[in-house]
C-alpha cells in the first residue's frame, strides 16, 4: 500500500482520483483549501470507500503551513497535484490570483516535500491553438489562450526543470481535456461555487431550474454548427488514469523522468451535441440561447491519446451518454429532485 498525497483533493477531479486510488488500495491524504470545494465532498468519499482519509485544510501558498505539513509526512510516497485555480474567464479577467495560486503554490509543493513521485494536473490548453487535429503530446506549445493555460505551460516548464536539477525526481503530467459527469453512486460530482465556469454543470442546474436558460458561448465558429468542440471525457475515467500513472513511477516503470501524456477520448462533440445527448439520455428539455463568444476559448480541440494506450494501458472506457447520465443523476441527487 502506497501513501499517496492528493493536493485539491476534496475539488471535483480530485475526490474521483481519491476514490480511484482507495478502491486501488492506496492509502490517501487529502490536502485543500476549501477555496471552490466542501467538507461535504469528505462524507461522500467516506460513504464511496468505507472510510475516511486523512484530511488537512491549508493553503499550498502559506509557506508555514506547507513547511509544517511536509516536516510531519515524511513517509509519502506519492503525489498528485490538482490544487488550483481552473477557470478559463475568471483567469482573463484575474491573471494575478491565477498567477499567484497556480504557480506559487505548486514551487511552494517542490521545495518543501521529500516525495520523489509526483503526477501534475496539466490541460489541453497548453496546445493553445492546435494546427493539427486530433492534437498528439509532440504538437508545439503555443501561445496560451489564456493566463490559466499559461500558467500550466510555466507549471510544465517548472516541473520538467526541477527534474534535470534533482535526479531523484519523477514526474508525469497528464494533459487532459473536458472532464464531466460524476460517480454512479451520486455521492460526489461536479458541485462549483458561485456561477459555473464549465458547461455540464451550467447544464444540470438550468434543468434542475437554478437557472432559467442555458447561455450557449459563440454560435459563429467554422465548425458544423457553429458552436465550439471539445474533447470530453469521464471524470473516472480521468480519475483512473491518475492512478495508473502513480503506479507507474512507484514501480519505476518510467523510461524519462518527465513524460507528459494526453489524456480524452479521441473524439470531440459540439457544445449543441452535448445538449442534444443530455436532453435525450436524461428525457429533459433544456432551454438555451446563443450568445457572444467568450474570451480566451479555443474553436476546436480534441486528443489523440494513442500515446496513453500504448505506453499506459489506459483507455477511455465511458461514452458522452454515460457522462452525462451521471452528471443528471448527481444534480437531482444534491437537489433532492425525484
């Protein structure tokens, strides 16, 4: 049994990685600050798995804290880093926090932990505009979209210098794409506070009716119907990838000290298709309007992940349907809607 850390482990990605990893036999502590997640998300993990994990609240950015933290843990024998900050718009409009939280926290996370294994929330959007699609890890890195994406550029570029330095270092940082849905069990999900910065979630809280309509951002794109794609994938299936890529720095199975991995379905859908899918899996009629494009989004995106197979093993294994079914059952199971 390894003992692993998960940074932003009570956020929505990583609680699903908290999951995958106990149901895996890990032994996990749970880091967050509570800043966009909930003590909730704790109780849920707990009825998931049996059991609770050790949970400490503290932000990466205190240098105190993250001191203290690291003195006391001396045994971990794995790392996986989400704790950030992940909204696209709110980053256009805030780069200083994005900045600030992404970037410190993380050189804070390196300078003070002894664990030698560490896997790194990256994204898709660090392509920024991608020349060729399906999108492989070789593709060049261009400019950044947005200060979020930029800050997992420099996240990349901190993380692949630090390994050159310390030679006892291993790192993989997963590059994914459109995460949704939630666990079958309903008990955790994608729960965001204040307005929703992603489009499943703006899609099951406008047909719980939070919201009266569903804003559709750019209908002009050179793309079908006009509406953006993207590459989205299960949030379990994403969860287990984590796993998986743990795995294989604990077994010392890495052939580069820093590997990088896309990880999607291989396939993108329209922001129209994915309210197509969820109206006629769900039998819910959605109510939406086309609206302005939003700064900072990308026309189109989706992955290759022929890397990820063939080096992890790991495959997307659940459908759009899947996700999205998933995604309903945990919004009436928070509403309470029967």
């Amino acid at each position: 049994m390894a003992k692993i850390l998960v940074t932003g482990g009570l956020g929505y990605i990583g609680s699903h990685t908290v999951v995958a990893l106990m149901a895996n036999g890990h032994q996990v502590c749970v880091v967050d600050d509570l800043s966009n997640s909930s003590l909730n998300v704790l109780e849920g993990i707990s009825k998931i798995t049996g059991k609770k994990p050790e949970f400490h609240q503290f932000d990466l950015r205190d240098i105190s804290a993250t001191r203290k933290y690291f003195k006391a843990q001396q045994s971990l024998d794995g790392i996986i880093h989400f704790a950030a900050s992940k909204a696209v718009g709110e980053s256009v409009d805030n780069p200083l926090l994005y900045y600030h939280n992404n970037l410190g926290g993380l050189v804070n996370l390196l300078m003070h932990t002894s664990a030698k294994n560490i896997i790194f929330s990256s994204s898709c959007t660090v392509y920024g505009i991608p020349d060729v699609l399906p999108i492989t890890e070789s593709a060049p890195i261009k400019p950044a979209m947005s200060p979020y994406g930029n800050t997992k550029q420099i996240g990349e570029e901190i993380l692949r210098d630090t390994t050159q330095a310390d030679s006892n270092l291993n790192v993989i940082a997963l590059r994914y794409f459109n995460p949704i849905g939630a666990h079958e069990s309903a008990w955790i999900g994608e729960l965001p506070i204040g307005v929703p910065q992603n489009l499943v979630p703006f899609i099951t809280q406008t047909a719980a009716g939070l919201r009266s309509e569903l804003q559709v951002f750019g209908h002009d794109y050179p793309t079908a119907d006009g509406t953006c794609i993207r590459d989205y994938i299960h949030v379990m299936d994403l969860a287990l990838a984590h796993v998986i890529a743990v795995e294989r720095l604990l077994n010392q199975s890495n052939l580069e000290r820093f590997e990088l991995f896309n990880v999607g379905t291989g396939s993108g859908s329209s922001v129209l298709e994915v309210i197509e899918s969820f109206e006629r899996v769900n039998g819910v009629s959605l109510p939406y309007k086309l609206a302005s494009r939003r700064e900072g989004d990308v026309v189109e995106i989706y992955a290759d992940t022929t890397k990820a197979f063939d080096v992890l093993g790991w495959k997307a294994e659940q459908s759009l349907d899947d996700a999205l079914k998933s995604a309903w059952l945990w919004e009436r199971h928070v509403r309470n809607i029967f």
